[in-house]
C-alpha cells in the first residue's frame, strides 16, 4: 500500500498554520480536514495540500512524518516556498 506523508496550509482566516500528517488516501484526509472531521488542531479552518512525499511503507511515512513535524526550519521552508 501507498501511503503520502502532507503538509497543510491554512487558506481561510488571519491565522497561518501548518499541519503535518500521512495517509493512504489524500482527497479523503483532505475533505475530513475542511469538514472539521480532522485533527483536533485543524477544525474551524479551511486547508489546501502544500506538500506531499509518497512512502511505500506506513513505517516510512510515519517516520517522515515525525522528522517533519519536528523540523521547524523545514516547515517553514516549504510553507514559504509556496
């Protein structure tokens, strides 16, 4: 199975937030985040996709996932980059 590890960005609102995340299927992910079914942390926002890397393994992209999550400076470039 394939899975994608995402960024998000805000596209509603003053606010300018990331997320981080991975998934098996990114339309789906996507739509439960702009219809508040997401992580805690995105509902009340609307979120466009950024990023996106393709993993082979879950254990990959949850790796990925979390030495994207940690990396600020990464983020921030990617999120600037747009």
């Amino acid at each position: 199975m394939t899975y994608y590890v995402y960024m998000i960005k805000t596209i509603s609102g003053k606010s300018n937030k990331t997320y981080v995340g991975y998934s098996n299927n990114l339309k789906k992910r996507l739509d439960n985040h702009n219809n508040n079914k997401g992580a805690k942390s995105t509902k009340g926002h609307k979120w466009k996709i950024i990023f996106k890397k393709k993993f082979m393994s879950k254990s990959s992209a949850m790796s990925y996932e979390y030495f994207l999550k940690k990396n600020k400076y990464l983020r921030k470039k990617i999120s600037n980059s747009i």
